[in-house]
C-alpha cells in the first residue's frame, strides 16, 4: 500500500514586492538562457522558430508576474471585474445549484430557478449549441474538463458572453455523479477586443498578426511545444535516482514528423532537475489551438520552472501560474499536474504534488497499480485567488509513476442530444451492474498495464508500453505521457 499523509489545502500566501521581484528575477534569467540557446541557432528555420516564441513568451510571463506586486484579488472574483459564479448538475438527484452570480450572469431570477442540462441549450444561441453539446458530453460521459465559450440569449434581450470552466465531480468508485463549473462573464473582455481591432489601422495590424501567427504555426508542425523537452523525447534522463522518459502521443491520422496536419494544442511535459538531487515534473494541456496555445505551454512551463527554483511547493507554484494565466491580456485556461520528488536515503523517496483539474497519477508496483487520490485543486485561471491542495506519497525502488494527460486511450463519445439522460445511461449508479467508471476509465487502464509497466527495465521501456497499449486508432487529440521510474 502506498502511504501518504492527509492532503492539505494551503492557500497559496501572495508574496510582498521582495517575493515579486524574486520570481520576476528567475523568469529572467530562464529567458536569459533561453536568449542565448536561440542566439546559437541560425536564423530561419523552425528551431530559430522556436527559440524566438519561448523568448517573447518568458519576458511576457515576467512582466505580468510584475503586475502581481499590487495586493491580489480576493478569492473567487473574476479579472477586469467580470464577474464570475459557479454552478453544480447532480446526474443522481437531478439537483441543480447556481449561486447568486450564475442567476445573475444569465438574467434569471432566484424564483425562477437554475436550468438543468436538458434546459440549458435553449437558451445559448444556435451556432454554440454543438460546442457546449460536446463540452459537457466530453465531461459527463468521458471525464474530461470544461472549456467552453458560448453566447447566452438573456431573458430581458441582451445577450452575454459566457465561459463555462469545470470538471466532473466522481464517487469513490470512479463514477462520475455531477459537474461543477465555474461560469464567468466575459462579454467585456470580447467587446472590448472587438473595439480595439475595429479602430484606425487596427483591423490592418489584426490581420498581420493572423498571417505572422499562421506562419509561426507552420515553422512550429510536428515540433515538441518547448525546445527544452527534446532530450526526454523517447529516452532515458538520470537524476536524483529517477529515470524519466516522456512522449507526444499523436491523434489519428497525424505524424509528428513535420507533415502533421491541423493545428498545434497546448499540451506539454516536462520534467527539470532541482538544486539539491530533486525533480520538478508537469504535465499540462492550455486551452486553444494553434501556434499562440504552443507558445502559450511554453509560457507555462517557463513560469513553473523558474519559480520552482525558488523553493515553492507544488500546491503555491500552481497558484501562482493560475494567476498569471487569469491576469494575462487573453486570459487562458489549464490544467496541470506538478509534482516534486525528494530522493531519500533508503533509495526511495517522497513526491509531493499538486493538480489543477488534471488526471492523477498512476503508481505501479509489484505487478499492481493504484490511481492516486486527488487533492483539491480547480482549473488554473477560472477563479482568481484559488488554492491548490497537496499530498504526500512515499515511492519505494522499482516503482514506477505515470502522469499523462486527457486523450490518451482512444475514446468514442457517443452523440448527445438530450445531455443529462445521455451521460446518466453512461453512468449509472454506483454499483450498478455493468457501471462504467467514466472520469477514472484512463486511470483503470493504465492500471490493468501496470504488471507490464513494472516488468520494464527502464522507463523508456515503461514509456513503450504504454504507447504500444495506446495506439493511435481513434484517439481524436494529441495526448502526452510522462513515465518515471525510481532507481531500483
């Protein structure tokens, strides 16, 4: 049995102008290094490319954790004073809570009541529906997270803009029982991007940045979002008596030879070594497509990266890359798991991590496997202000720990009309004959690998596994995994 203490729930303290200009100064001295790698690289071509986004993405990320210096928005308000509410559909009971916020962000009165999944289409207008049809489907029936933008017809005639963030809410047993989102309104945020593209020589400028962003996209195919993760590509790294070896799974129908097709998403891995014998390792999936969400990973993992080297847990080191995502000039949103491992003297050691509405962890050891417990942790920048919740595991020689992100097995999601009925006929009850354990059913997978996993002589070995288990028939996105075995 693995054993760890009981997670906790710190809140991430915001630091004083000294703490500011520490993690400014790490961020930095990463794009200083990052200059320097780009310098060494001729120009043109796609690594330049590269280098040249992860360049400009760090210098952004240390300016806006610049802007953190004034004292932070309290907990559970929105950026630019949207505001920003939360809302729960239990798929036992039927129960729907919306508080205050959520009525008032789409113009309902408490008396009238929150909408429940079957009502809510009516009233989002025709060309959303089949985004929010697929985001809450992808939610209930496959346990992936929210991330959905649609217009909402109020009843007073207005419309609003609004973003539904969430995740699914499981039982002890795997089985997802209800969805919880954070509903916020952006509609100033769009207006107010739709009036500055629409001024003098703006709409000139807009479609220069769509031509460069289109042409940075297509020096950026079939290349890893971040330069720094080539090495771990497919091969061992040693450090601090863990192996580590990571992949990008491709979509089917895709190569990541050059000749991808489609565009770039926002996934990465990474895995760092800490002063002192430690490793940071992250996993993360940013919401968009494109070459903007790849240098946007970049952004991330930079960010975590150099405030890492601070000396920050994995529980505050979230909080903080939530709050630069939520006060960039295009908020964005994540998931992401972090976790720091601590050889010990036995030849062990403890990984303590964190997860922001990400997949947990699988450990395999002696032929079995376990999906670790999540602590508490929403999606990096849907609330302002949020904790992220922490835990412990102690990790013996030969274990071996797999982190992974959405769209790893292949997933065929059936159509879904009438939203609730259809994710209930997924997903029964707990216990039901023949439940389906949807929002854990990668995890279940990977841990009926885990005697061919712990067989494995190497983590490349382990990464091969899982790939081969994997395939590529029918996986409908990219996905990343990241295999790391203790030094037996």
């Amino acid at each position: 049995m693995l054993s760890s203490p009981p997670p906790s729930r710190p809140a991430p303290a915001t630091p004083g102008d000294d703490g500011i200009d520490a993690l400014v100064g790490a961020v930095l001295r990463l794009r200083d290094r990052a200059g320097a790698a780009r310098d060494a690289v001729p120009p043109g071509g796609q690594r330049r490319a590269r280098w040249e986004a992860v360049v400009a993405r760090l210098e952004e990320a240390a300016a806006r954790l610049a802007e953190l210096r004034p004292a932070a928005a309290p907990a559970g308000t929105a950026r630019l004073g949207a505001r920003v509410g939360s809302a729960e559909w239990n798929l036992l009971t039927d129960e729907v809570t919306w508080s205050e916020e959520t009525y008032a962000i789409f113009g309902r009165e408490t008396a009238d009541g929150p909408l429940t999944l079957d009502q809510l289409p009516a009233c989002v207008q025709p060309a959303d529906r089949p985004a929010l049809t697929a985001a809450v489907t992808a939610c209930l029936v496959d346990g992936r997270p929210v991330d959905c933008e649609v217009r909402v017809d109020r009843p007073d005639g207005t419309a609003r803009t609004v973003q539904l963030a969430g995740e699914p809410v499981v039982d002890d047993g795997g089985g997802t029982v209800a969805m919880w989102a954070v509903v916020r309104d952006v509609s100033e945020l769009r207006r107010g991007g739709a009036a500055a593209a629409a001024g003098a020589g703006e709409l000139q400028r807009a479609r220069e940045a769509a031509r460069g962003a289109r042409r940075l996209q297509l020096a950026l195919a079939g290349a890893a979002p971040v330069p720094w993760l080539d090495p771990l590509e497919g091969a061992d790294g040693t450090a601090g008596g863990l192996e580590v070896a990571a992949r990008c799974l491709p979509a089917a129908g895709r190569s990541l030879d050059g000749n991808r097709g489609g565009d770039l998403g926002g996934k990465w891995f990474d895995a760092m070594a800490l002063p002192g014998g430690g490793r940071l390792l992250s996993v993360g999936d940013l919401s968009g497509q494109g070459a903007g969400a790849a240098a946007g990973a970049a952004v991330a993992v930079g960010a975590l990266r150099g405030v890492a080297l601070t000396g920050v847990p994995p529980g505050a080191l979230l909080g903080y890359l939530s709050q630069l995502l939520d006060r960039g000039t295009h908020p964005a949103l994540a998931s992401a798991l972090c976790c720091r491992w601590l050889p010990g003297d036995d030849g062990g050691g403890v990984l303590t991590w964190a997860q922001a509405g990400h997949p947990a962890p699988v450990v395999c050891r002696a032929g079995g496997g376990v999906v670790l417990p999540r602590p508490a942790g929403t999606l990096l920048g849907a609330v302002a202000g949020a904790a992220y919740g922490e835990r412990s595991d102690r990790l013996r020689p030969g274990d071996v720990l797999v982190l992974h992100t959405d769209g790893l097995f292949p997933d065929i999601s059936p159509g879904a009309a009438d939203l609730s009925r259809d994710a209930a006929a997924h997903s029964p009850a707990p216990g039901a004959p023949g439940s389906r354990p949807a929002g854990r059913d990668r995890g279940a997978r990977l841990v009926s690998l885990a005697p061919r996993i712990a067989a494995a002589t190497s983590a490349a070995g382990c990464l091969d596994v899982v790939a081969e288990a994997c395939g590529t028939a029918g996986r409908a996105e990219d996905a990343c995994v990241l295999v790391a075995r203790v030094a037996p």
